[in-house]
C-alpha cells in the first residue's frame, strides 16, 4: 500500500492505495482539505508552513482512521516551470544472457542523463519522464524484457523544474517527517491511469485543469511524445468572479462551484455586507471572456506540442468543470466536441472502497497512487542505504552520498557527529570561547569501500553508514585559563598559583568553570613569589637573649632568561621563570644591629662619621664576634661593654691594610701626638698616616 499525496494550489489529496495482480487499483481510504490561506499560486507553494499545515491534518486523519504510521509518501509536481528535453542512448548488451528490468532501467536513466546534458538551463531537476521508443538491433519493440541482441536504443521524452519548486516540496514534507519515495509529474501521473499503453497508438491530448496551471500530455504511435503547460486554470476564473461581485476568495470559489452544479440563482454577501443575488446566466457572462482566453491558450499549447489537431482530448480536474469549458476547447481546437471527454475517476481502473470518488478532480492522486505502485513516470535512481532502498530526488546525474543521506532523514549531526558544547567565559573584561571536543564523522562506505559524503553516487550503490562519535563537551578548570607561574629549580618545576577572582570571590582552587563564569587576576610581584620560596628553606632554631627565634638559612634569587628579577617586578600566569637558592648561613649581624654608637671627626682633612657596636655576644658561654653562624640551640646573648667608648683605634676600619706590614706612622690628634687607646669625640681632628715596609 502507498500514502499518495496530491498538493495543489486550493486543495490536497490524501489517499491510501494498493494493486491487485490485475493492475487494478484499490483505493483505501482519501482525505481532502483545502488551504486555509492561498499558500500556493499556480501550483508553486509559496507558503511552506501553510502548505506543511495542511499536509499534517491530511496525514493524521489518514493515519486516525487507518491505525497506521505514515513516514513514506508518493508525489507529483505540477508542471510550473515546465522545460522538456528529448534524450537518447545506446548501449553494446551482447555481454547480456537477457536483457532484465535493471538494465532497461540503466539504459533509460543514461538516455535521461544525455538530456541533462542538452538543458541549456542551470539549477533545474529533471522530475520525470517518458520511453519514446525502444529499439534493438535498429528494430521498434514495444519493450526491450527478456530479450537479447547487440545494441540497445532508447528515446526518452523528460520534463524539468526548477530546483525551488522540488525543494520547496521537499521542505513540506521534512515538516511533517515525511519522506519522500516517489516523485513524477502530475500530467505523467494523469495520463499514465487515464492512458493506458494499449490506447497510446492513438493521438491523444490529456489536459489537468486545477486551480493554478493547466498541465498537457500527448500520447502518440504507442508512447508520450511531449508534456506542455499553460499556466492559467480554475483560480483566474475564480478572481474574475471576485473582482466582478466584490466577494472574497472563498466565497468566489463557492460561487464557481455553485455553477459547476447546475442551479439557476445563488445568494450571497458581498464585502460590504449587502446580501445579493446572481443569475446563472448572469455568471457565465462575467467568466466567458476569462474562460475562453484559458481554453485558447490550452488549445494553441496542444497544437504547438502535437503539430497538428489530436484525435481524442481527455480533460481531468476541478477547474475544467465550469459550463463552457469543452465547448471552448473544442472551437478554438476546431475538432468536434464530442471528441472531447471530461474524464471521471470512477471509471478507470480502481475498486473504490471509500464510495466517494466521482469525478475528474480524483484522478491526479489515483494516478499519483498508480505510479508508485507500478514504478513507472518517476526520474528516480534507487541506491540503497544500510539495505533500505531510497529513490533519490530530481534527476541530475551528480547525487553525492551527502544528497543521499539528507533525503532519507539523516541530520548533517547524523553523518558528521555534533560538536561538543563551548564554554563562553569573560576574563578580565574581555569574552573567551573554549570550543568543544571536534566530532569523529560516521564511516561511510559504498559498495564496500571507504566513502565520503562528498563522493557521487550512481544507481544501484549500496551505501553503508555507521555512527559518528560525537564531541565531548568542554571541561574547563580554573586553572586552564589561568595556568600558573612556572618556577624551575634546578632539575624540577615548581607551580605558583596566583590569586584569581571567580565570579566575584576569590577563589585558591582548581575549580571546573560554568557557562558565563567571570574570571579576574593581576600579574604577580616577585615578592610574593620569594616569600613563597623562602617557606622551603632550611630553618635554624634558637634563643637570643631568651627569645625563641626561627630563621630561614639561604638566599633566593629570581630571573626571566638572564635578568634578575626584583621584588617589585611583576611576572604574568604562564610565565616560567628560573630560582636560584643558595644556602647561606646566619650570622649574628643577620638578627641584630647591636647597638650603634658614632662619633664625627675630621680624618686626614676630610669630616667622616665613625661607628661602633658596643654590644659584646656570648654565645653558650663563650665570647664570639657578629660573624659567628648560628646553629640550631644556640643561646645567645649580648651585653654592653664596659669599654664601650670609639677610641682612635677605630679609624682602622676605614683603611685597607695589614697592620703588620707598616713600616712607620704618625698618628696625631688635634694636632698632637696619640695613642690608638685614646678616645675619640665629636670635632676631634686625627691625622693617621703610614709607610709600608
């Protein structure tokens, strides 16, 4: 059984068919439902939520009162647009025991190929076509099944549209998860159901009159040579009624149908509320002029398509059944009327078990239904994905393996995976992005090979995918965006971590970061980075005068390549800087300045301050100098010196020599001669100078 969905410009048709071993077509069950807004104009939808809207409801009430899940559809395109295009091929077979239905197949999709190829028109699909002639060995055979020979022949007719117009349709039926498994045109599906083989030796113009266009097939010495449209049909007979009685579109088109059923008088309201009445007669006057400029131009279309009068017009559809409409087609055809038939549906070849098909406007979706089940007046090349057969959309002759899979409801996520979620962050007043893990795309191979979705595809390939990996999201940690500051000592790295603001709080741990976290730091100064060094230093316990003290023993120093750092530089997270630590030990002057006592005098000529610890250290008993190194449990204590005074003696600090290689001196002070024990004070003059040996 087949979902058949019919989309024209006023209504849609739904139907449910299957065929019996007779070819005898079973219909199910139809649902039909207008547009409730003119979404589509001239069988083009210009709408396709609307026109999805009204698919859905069609869909629902088919699948409610069936209990069945509908997920695959057959379509035809109205003939908008329409360019056709004669393509021919011929193939050496003599490597064939017979000829089968898949080679007859091949043979006309590389005809259909060779047509493309004469389209002097881009971005257009080729949605169906016609055998006009199959020939073997240069000899006319009704059908090439199951025979053999050398070479092999066919001529087909093909139509084009525009790559908007399938796509459009394509878009509808995404929105109601359908796919799509059977495209033609609707004047292949009418004729097909309306025209059987056996009648196309005679010459025959089907019309399609719906509401938007008028679409033509010509049947010929037993094949379809050409299909044609005219792009005027039921609506512009139903906007001449409107501008004429000043009533909306829909009332327009319930007055139309009124017509269609034989009623002398209608009343109706106008747009300005005034209830009026129109005469039958009355109405045919206003739609004559309109009605006889569409059957002129159908009938110039039929004679410029078959080149001369046809022997027998067919006449489907809704908008053909206004009164006059075959009596116009015949004059301007100049053929008798009789020869002109307005088809019912309840005549062709169907079991109808929904009791309500009567009429010619059922006869698109029967045929829509028809083709699917018999495969015939669709442009499709089959492949078949992970052993599902999929007819692919619109003929083109350069499917890729990406068209492939989207037609058959893969997502770009499906095939290429989806990339893990990012991290949107601001640090330091300014927006950071961390992207997400890259996805791993599903493997894809065609007919056992490793494939790509950018590969071409041919009818008959047999594509297998598996899944794609999909990325993982982003784990970010405080730490990745502000790493930190790398200290290399000696052999090993050190971290040093920087004080970071996290959302307004200081934060000191590695924490995972969130989707909008603000994150605040500053560079470092070196002096916090010393005083975190110092913390591993060797420690030296001890008292001094009874104080318990602790102090650390080396020296840490801290450079960017070359350069020594100070305390007040700064050093940036990320950053690797290199620590030297010497191991220096503490002496006395390293605790204390003892106390200090000066006196100013004038040495040799020039006024220089003189100073003096006057405090003595006894170190666990015993006397030491300020450059004694403390060791762990020392006692340390320091007393005043009872000669505590400066004496001249202590100019010899500030001179450079070995008093055991002076030869002679002279040491005066205030002008006479003095000893080295005398004291100084401020103001006293020493004149000191020496002879070396």
């Amino acid at each position: 059984m087949v979902f058949a969905l019919d989309v024209g410009t006023r209504k849609i048709a739904g139907l449910l068919a299957s065929i019996d071993e007779n070819e005898r077509i079973i219909i199910h069950d139809i649902v039909i439902k207008e547009h409730e807004h003119r979404a589509m104009l001239d069988g083009q939808i210009h709408d396709v939520d609307k026109v999805a809207k009204t698919v859905r409801k069609v869909k629902e009430e088919l699948e409610k009162r069936n209990n069945i899940k509908l997920d695959k559809v057959a379509v035809a395109l109205a003939g908008r647009f329409l360019n056709t295009q004669i393509g021919k091929y011929t193939e050496n077979v003599t490597q064939f025991s017979e000829i089968n239905s898949e080679l007859i197949t091949r043979i006309e999709l590389a005809a259909v190929d060779n047509a493309v190829e004469k389209l002097q028109k881009e971005n257009m699909y080729c949605v169906g076509y016609s055998v006009i002639r199959y020939e073997l060995d240069d000899t006319w055979l009704k059908s090439l099944q199951g025979l053999r020979g050398s070479k092999a022949s066919v001529e087909v007719v093909t139509a084009f549209l525009p790559v908007q117009v399938v796509d459009a349709m394509v878009s509808v039926l995404r929105k109601v998860n359908l796919t799509m498994t059977h495209m033609t045109l609707e004047p292949i599906a009418a004729i097909n159901v309306t025209v059987p083989e056996d009648l196309r030796i005679l010459n025959i113009a089907m019309i399609d009159v719906g509401a938007g266009t008028s679409d033509i097939a010509i049947s010929r010495e037993g094949t379809i040579i050409a299909y044609g449209m005219v792009p005027l049909a039921g609506d512009e007979i139903t906007e001449a009624i409107t501008k004429a009685l000043l009533v909306d579109f829909s009332t327009a088109e319930e007055i139309k149908r009124w017509l269609a059923d034989g009623k002398e008088a209608y009343t109706y309201r106008n747009i300005l509320d005034k209830e009026k009445q129109i005469h039958r007669k009355e109405l045919i006057n206003i739609i004559s002029p309109v009605l006889e400029n569409i059957t002129k131009n159908i009938a110039d279309e039929i004679l410029k398509l078959n080149g001369e009068k046809p022997q027998v017009v067919m006449v489907i559809g809704g908008g053909a059944k206004v009164p006059g409409f075959i009596e116009n087609l015949a004059k301007y055809l100049e053929i008798d009327s009789e020869k002109i038939s307005l088809k019912d549906a309840k005549n062709l070849n169907i079991e109808d078990k929904t009791e309500i098909i009567q009429g010619s406007e059922f006869v698109t979706p029967i045929g829509i239904a028809y083709t699917a089940l018999t495969k015939s007046g669709a442009i499709f090349e089959q492949v078949y994905v992970n052993d599902t057969p999929i007819q692919l959309i619109g003929f083109t002759g350069s499917h890729t393996i990406g068209d492939v899979l989207l037609q058959c409801g893969y997502t770009m996520a499906d095939i290429m995976g989806r990339p893990g979620n990012s991290l949107i962050l601001e640090v330091n007043g300014k927006m950071l992005v961390k992207k997400g893990q890259m996805p791993v795309p599903a493997p894809i191979f065609v007919n056992g090979r490793k494939a790509n979705i950018r590969d071409k595809v041919r009818h008959g390939d047999k594509i297998e995918i598996g899944r794609p990996k999909h990325g993982d999201a982003i784990k970010v940690r405080l730490y990745d965006i502000v790493p930190p500051i790398y200290l290399k000592i000696k052999d090993r790295i050190k971290n040093f971590y920087p004080p970071v603001m996290l959302n307004g709080m200081v934060t000191r741990e590695n924490v995972a970061l969130k989707d909008g976290d603000k994150i605040e730091y500053d560079p470092v100064y070196i002096k916090s980075i010393r005083k975190e060094l110092e913390k591993e230093l060797a420690s030296v316990e001890f008292f001094y005068n009874d104080v318990y003290m602790e102090k650390k023993v080396g020296e840490v120093r801290i450079f960017r390549n070359d350069l020594e750092l100070k305390d007040e530089n700064k050093a940036e997270p990320g950053e690797t800087l290199k620590v030297v630590i010497s191991e220096t030990p503490i002496t006395i002057k390293d605790i204390t300045k003892g106390e200090i006592k000066k006196v100013n005098i004038i040495l040799n000529g020039e006024r220089t301050t003189i100073e003096k610890d006057s405090l003595l250290y006894n170190v666990n008993g015993v006397i030491v100098s300020k450059e004694y190194q403390i060791k762990n449990g020392d006692k340390i204590y320091s007393t005043v010196s009872e000669e505590s005074g400066i004496i001249v003696a202590d100019i010899l600090q500030l001179f450079d020599i070995d008093l055991r290689k002076v030869k002679t001196y002279r040491l005066l002070k205030n002008g006479k001669n003095a000893y080295f024990t005398e004291l100084l004070e401020d103001g006293d003059e020493i004149t000191f100078t020496y002879e070396l040996k």
